[in-house]
C-alpha cells in the first residue's frame, strides 16, 4: 500500500489539468458501467476499492455526485462473499491507510450538508444519494474497524460534530420512526456512529419527548372525554410519586411496580409526603441520590463490591426480585428525565441492555485479580503449568462466611487442562454476568426497558449508555461553569467574593480539588454526557459573617456562599467546605 500511495502521489503532481479531467471521466465512467454488478471472476479485481480512494481526486468532496457516490454505490451493493473479502482486507490495513480512506468519505458529508438547499428534486435527490452512498461505506468502514483489534481507530473517529449544527436532530429521528423500513428514506439515525455524545443525548431527548408528549396527550383527551361524559375520573399528566423519606424503598416499590409502560415515560415529578416543595427538578434529584444511596447498600446485600469499586448481582441475594425490577425501572427513568444516578455498574450491564455479550474483558474491568489469573491461564505454555494450578469445572463464592462451590458444567470434577482452558474461561465468565445472577439481572432488565425500552436505545454503544446514566469522568470544562453560573441577591460576575471564588477554584485548586467542589455542589463528580454546559451553578449571598462555611443544596446546584473579607478566609472555608462533602462519587 505504501508504494502504492507513493506512486499515485507522484501521478497526481505531473498530470496535466486536461490529463486529470480525462482520468476523472474514466473512472467515472468504469463506475457507470460496474455499478450493477455484484460480483467478480476474481477476488484480485477487488483490490481496485483498496486503491482507488488512494488518487487526489477522491481528497476532493466537491466532485461526490459523481465520483465518490459512484464508488460508495458500487462497493456496498456487492454480494456477500466479496464484501466479506473487503471488510478483512480493510481490518488488516495499516492504521495510516485505514484512517485516509475513513477521512477521505467522511469529508463529504459536511460538504453536502453545507451547499444550499436545492431548489429542483433533481438536485435534492443527489445530495440525498450522496449522503446515503457515502453512510453506506463509512457504515462497512465501521464494521471493518470492528474487527481491527488493538489497531482499532477510537469511536470519536467516525463522529460527524459538524451534525448538531446542520441538521434537525430531533426532526431526523422522529422522521426515522415513522418511515423506518423503507429503503427510499434517508436518515443519518441509520447511521448511528456518526452521532457523537451530544447528539445522542439529543436523540434520547427527543425519543423521550415524543413518549412523554403521547402520554400527556392521552392524558389530556381522557381527561377531555372524562368531563364531557361525567364518567371515570381524572389522568394526571404527569407521573407523580409520593413517598415518605423514612420509607422511601417500600413506596417506590408500591406505587413504581403498578404503572404500565405508558405511565412511566410522563414526566416524573416527586412529592415527599408532608413537605411543601414543588419539583421542578430539584426534589426529583434529591430523590435519586437519596434511594439509589439506600438500595445499594451493602445491607440488602443484593450487589456484591470487588476492588474495581464496582459493583454486580449477589449470586445468593436473597432479596425478592421486585427490588432488583425497582432499581431497573429507577435507572430508566434517571435516563428518561435526564438525572445522574450514583451507580458503579461495569460496562457489562450495559452491554447486556444493549443485547451484546460479556467478554473475559469485562471480567478483567469487574474483578481485576480473578480476569488477569483466568488470562494467565489462557496464556500458560505448557501443559504442566496448567494443571499444576488443580483447577476444576467448579466456581467458589462466599454464602454469608460459608465458602461453597457452584459448578460450571455437568462435569464439575473435569480437571481444566490444556485442551479445555478455553471452554472454562468462558463458562466462568458466562457464570459471572450470566448463569450466576439470571433471575436479578431478568427482573432488572425487564423495570430498566420498560421505562427505556424502543427504537432508540439501539442506536447506543455500552460506553454511552453507561455516560449516559452516570456521566462522564472526563470532559470537566471548568471555564465553561464559569459561564453558566447565575448570581442572586447582592452578588454579580465583578463583586469581589465572586472574583474572589474564581480566583481560587481555577488557579488555586487541583484538578482533584475541582472535582471535589463538582461533588460538593451536584452531588456527584461527574458530567453529564451533554458536557459542562448541562451543569448550571447559582451562587448566592448568605448573612451570619466570615465564620461560616459555604453550603451547597445539590439539589438545585445552589451554592449558599458567604461574604468572606478576603481571598485566603474564602479559600480556607471553601477547602474545608468541599472537604466534607457527601453525595456520590464514582471512581
């Protein structure tokens, strides 16, 4: 390929501009001719899609009506067989040619979705047909990344960021659920890779406004027919749960279990009884710290912790499964109505939401010690090595201080050896995130889709999924913060406490120490998948002197901050403020 890129290069600087227009009409016209065909006498006539994209002519976007759809239609409409050849030629090529040709038909699309709107179909439909032929080959780029292994380009790189400002997000996958399935609708929702971070958080957005739309409008008209009838009571449009904070568990599960799929995809809004507040977002946040803080405790024992600091089912739970169908349906709905939630869940829980199989990786993520001694074993030379570590087809686990043993096939005394290590990795990891935790993980699942359920989780990988419930532990734009920040009573951006603050928080603080303070206000010590700009701070003035320490009300991102004389009495009050925080953190 290098010499080929070499040559091609060199080809490129000593045509002439006649020369170059009639090599552009010559490939044009050769993919005119092979665009219906399927097939090839010869898996050598393939490497033509390998080298093509190599010419200068394809660095060009504007000549996609021609050259880069006709390449794109010609080499995704192939049959089976020859396409199968590609994508392993395209996973074995070197990174540095793989990332050429994604960049090359990547280039496109923000050309296409920059022109003018055309005022003829003709011209609209070749922009469609551009889009479409250049989604189709980054899709088989995507699937040949896939299987590239260690040499995999990372997810960011098929993300189009220009799409948030070119299209109606929103509008594409609303138009995507009502056409799905037929072939003559474009939408960038089939092509779900290109979407990063934010606009995904988009599409969940929208997915849960036109539910939560639905179900209000349900509402409204049988509220409608209900008084013109004189006959049934009255819907309420959103979902409203009343709990008692000192029986916060036994009421969610009361009321959370009763209401059908319908119900839960409302907007939630939460009252504890006896208290005056209104939600408008800060009791529902308050409420998700609180009960996620009380269910995973150690003293239900239905989560067992590993080193990882993470967390995953209790093989002998013996809690009912009405609790573990709760917390499902709690994750789903912190999702739905866009709260973080303090759940320490390896990326296996999301692979398996999303249909996707646990590895040994994941293995290795949970539980470190037991994934790299099961990688040791896989990687053991010799057949003395193996068994001298006497293991059997049996997995051992702690049954509240009683060791017992659980047998991971219908042989549990088979010595593991070199013949059948394999097969025992795999039944020890199946155990692990499967077989061990069936009925937890079913009732889980089951409360989890039925709030989060529909066309649009698929469009999600584990990793996002994941940031999406739980946030990001990168991305912190701390200058960005500063920007959201509101300022009540006597404060404004130029009084000097507040001049003073940012002072000590940018240039003062350590990284970790601003992650502290996150924590401190939000109660959690991450970002939401949207980035800094979802987390908004007020800060007001508080009376009582210099002595008190500021306060945070996590539940409406409120600093309570007082009007200290000084930078270092601010510093020195806020250090021990943030010092002494609770809420959830995730590591």
């Amino acid at each position: 390929m290098d010499e080929a890129v070499k040559l091609l290069e060199q080809l490129g600087k000593q045509l002439s501009k006649d020369a170059e227009d009639a090599l552009l009409a010559g490939i044009i016209t050769l993919l005119n001719e092979q665009c219906s065909r399927k097939n090839y006498p010869d898996v050598e006539c393939l490497r033509f899609f390998l080298v093509a994209p190599l010419l200068h002519l394809f660095a060009r976007p504007e000549l996609f009506e021609n050259l880069h759809s006709g390449f794109a239609f010609c080499l995704t409409q192939l049959d089976p067989v020859p396409t199968r050849v590609l994508t392993g030629w395209l996973a074995k090529l070197p990174t540095r040619h793989f990332a050429r040709l994604l960049r090359t038909f990547k280039a496109v699309a923000p050309h296409v979705l920059a022109l003018p709107a055309h005022t003829t179909r003709a011209g609209a439909l070749a922009k469609e047909r551009g889009l479409t032929g250049c989604m189709r080959l980054m899709r088989l780029l995507h699937s040949a990344n896939a299987d590239r292994g260690d040499s995999a380009l990372v997810r960011s790189s098929f993300y189009l960021p220009d799409l948030n400002n070119r299209v109606d997000i929103e509008k594409d996958y609303i138009l995507w659920v009502q056409h799905k399935g037929q072939p003559d609708h474009f939408s960038f929702c089939d092509y779900p890779f290109v979407f990063d971070g934010e606009a995904k958080t988009k599409l969940l957005r929208a997915d849960a406004q036109l539910k939560m739309h639905q179900a209000v409008q349900q509402a409204q008209t049988q509220n409608f027919f209900s008084a013109m009838t004189m006959a049934g009571g009255m819907v309420n449009p959103v979902l409203l749960l009343q709990v008692r904070r000192d029986n916060l568990v036994g009421d969610a599960i009361s009321h959370l279990s009763k209401f059908p799929p319908e119900e839960l995809r409302k907007p939630l809004r939460v009252k504890f009884v006896g208290e005056e507040a209104q939600d408008e977002g800060g009791v529902s946040k308050e409420f998700f710290q609180m009960i996620f803080r009380e269910i995973l405790d150690p003293l239900y024992g239905m989560f067992r912790s590993f080193d990882s600091n993470l967390i995953w089912f209790n093989f002998v739970s013996l809690e009912d499964a009405s609790l573990f169908h709760l917390i499902g349906i709690l994750c789903g709905l912190a999702i739905y109505n866009n709260f973080l939630a303090g759940v320490a869940f390896p990326l296996a829980m999301y692979k398996k939401l999303l249909g996707l199989k646990p590895t040994l990786e994941d293995l290795k993520e949970l539980d470190p010690t037991i994934g790299r001694n099961l990688q040791h074993l896989l990687e053991a030379e010799s057949a003395e090595d193996v068994e001298s570590l006497m293991l059997t087809f049996e997995i051992e686990f702690d049954y509240y201080g009683e060791l017992r043993r659980q047998p991971l096939s219908d042989r549990p005394d088979e010595p593991v050896v070199m013949g059948n290590r394999q097969r025992y990795v795999d039944a020890y990891v199946d155990y692990m995130f499967n077989t061990g935790c069936k009925e937890s993980y079913a009732a889980f699942h089951d409360g989890f889709h039925k709030v989060c359920g529909g066309h649009v989780l698929a469009l999600f990988e584990p990793a996002e999924l994941r940031a999406m419930l739980i946030g990001e532990e990168d991305h912190f734009d701390w200058a960005q913060l500063q920007k959201n920040a509101e300022y009540l009573g006597v404060y404004y951006a130029k009084h000097e406490v507040i001049v003073n603050f940012w002072s000590v928080f940018h240039h003062d603080f350590t990284e970790a120490q601003k992650r502290r303070f996150l924590h401190f206000l939000t109660g959690c010590d991450r970002v939401p998948m949207q980035g800094m700009s979802a987390v908004k701070i007020r800060i007001q003035p508080v009376h009582g002197g210099a002595a008190y320490l500021p306060v945070a009300h996590t539940c409406y991102n409120l600093l309570d901050l007082p009007v200290y004389p000084d930078k270092d009495s601010l510093r020195r009050k806020l250090t021990q403020a943030i010092e002494q925080t609770e809420g959830f953190a995730l590591v």
